[in-house]
C-alpha cells in the first residue's frame, strides 16, 4: 500500500506509459535485423529522377543487392535525362570500368547510403552536399550496362535493403512494364522571401554590391546557402544567407520566410 496515494489520472498514465514501454522492448527484441525496423530510421527517400516524370523499374537475376534498374515509362528519353538525389546527402563520385560505370553515392547520415549507377555524366562536385531532388548526374550507360537505365540502390550499414520510396516498399518484377513509378521529387528549395525592399548582394556580405531588390514577397529558388556577415534586423540575427538561382544574388536568410536560421534540405554553397 502507498502511503500517498497515486490520483486515480496519473495512475492510468503510468500504467499506459509502462504498457507503452513494454509493447517497444517487446517489438524490439522480437523484431528481425533488417526490414521491420527500417521505416522509422531511413530518410523518406523520393524517386531518383526528376519531378513528375513516370519509370517502369525491374530486379533482373544477375543483379547485385537489392538494386531496381528504372527506364523511362512516360515517353520521354531515358538517356540524357537526370538523376536526383533520392534524398539530402553528400554525394561523391566513382567509376568502375565493367561494371557500375560512372557511379554517385550519396551518402545521407546514419547508416544509409544510395547508390546512382552507370551515369553518362555527373553533375556535381565529388564530395558536394546535396539537396533532395537535386540533378547529381545524367542517365547514361558506362560500365556494364546494355543501354540507358538507373540503378539504384538503398543501404543501410553497407548492407542492400528492398527499396523504399515515400516509405512505401517498391516491389521486384523480373521485367519492365509490369510497375510504374512517378516521382513527387521535386525538391524543397523553393522559398518565399518576406518584407519589403529586400537587397539581393553579390556575396553574403552586407558591403557587397546590390544586384536587386525585391520589392514584396516574392517566390525564390534557393540554390544553396552559406555562413557570412551577421544580419540584424526585424529581431532577428542570422548569419546564414541564401543564394538566389534567379535574382543571381545572395539574401540574409532573415528574408526567407521559414522559421529555420538555416534552411532545411538546401545544400551549403
Ligand atoms: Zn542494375
């Protein structure tokens, strides 16, 4: 018996809250090595090639892991057309002759890794950070491939996993055709800035050169963003500046309206 009693509320809560833990030490330890614990700790990784585009995807015999080879199922060339990152990462660059080719691994923290093979071409720097839904290459057939395709592939710990796309597992047809998939990768750069008058610089320095000025809120297309000069102003302070694709100019991230100092998913400059 306790001698302060437990109110009838917290008492329930406590024993909802031990039902809670044991239900997860009981799902862990009966939980297999591999797939079941998966979704909860991969990045929600999106398709490999760009927005709104359709691929037919297939796992042949010979393949190696749990790779799916995709081509292009819209009617659209699947040769010269880019690859995206599946999702935020550091992408560096290979080449294997006879077999994966010209090939990119993104690298996304935490274990996991995705594998981009046979490019015809890549797009960005070896060791550059990347944006979800940035182009990191251009579909080809280096390596031993017997035409254009992706072939992808999602790890965890070095280990090949059956793909995930949105969180959703794909499935292995032995041949194209039978299954499609269309990419909502459309990559998360795309802002609003905030305020009136906004001075787009050169640099991220308040003493560079003004190379506009925006007017109002204004829709923009944040290439990536690095640290410079220190901005006060509106009751903020932030260091982080973003690079503006259209304006071809720099603006303290105080102007992007997001409440992050720093932006979610866009690459460092
Ligand atoms: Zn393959």
């Amino acid at each position: 018996m306790l001698h302060s009693p437990v109110p009838r509320s917290a008492r329930r809560t406590v024993t909802v809250l031990v039902a809670a833990l044991l239900a997860l030490l009981g799902l862990t330890a009966a939980a297999p090595a591999q797939a079941d614990v998966r979704p909860a700790l991969a990045p929600n990784f999106k398709a490999p090639f760009p927005c709104g585009q359709q691929w037919t995807y297939s796992h042949h015999s010979a393949e190696v892991r749990r790779a799916l080879d995709f081509i292009r199922s819209d009617g659209g060339s699947t040769a010269g057309t880019p690859q995206v990152a599946s999702a935020a990462g550091t992408a560096t660059r290979h080449y294997q002759a006879g077999g994966a080719g010209n090939y990119m691994v993104i690298d996304h923290g935490g274990g996991w890794k995705t594998y981009y093979f046979h490019l015809a071409s890549f797009s960005v720097a070896n060791g550059q950070s990347v944006a979800q839904g940035q182009q990191i290459g251009v579909t080809g057939s280096t390596g031993n491939s017997s035409g254009a395709h992706i072939h992808y592939e999602q790890l965890y710990n070095g280990v090949g996993q059956n793909i995930r796309i949105n969180g959703t597992a794909l499935a292995y047809p032995g041949s194209y055709g039978q299954y499609h998939l269309r990419s909502d990768n459309c990559g998360n750069t795309n802002f609003t800035t905030w305020g009136t008058g906004v001075r787009v610089r050169a640099d991220a320095r308040l003493n560079a050169a003004v190379v506009t000025t925006l007017p109002g809120p204004t829709p923009v297309y944040v290439e990536c963003q690095k640290q410079g000069d220190v901005v006060h102003a509106e009751g903020y302070t932030n260091e982080w500046w973003s690079r503006l694709r259209d304006q071809r100019g720099f603006v303290s991230n105080i102007y992007i309206d997001h409440p992050d100092a720093r932006l979610p998913g866009v690459p460092v400059c």
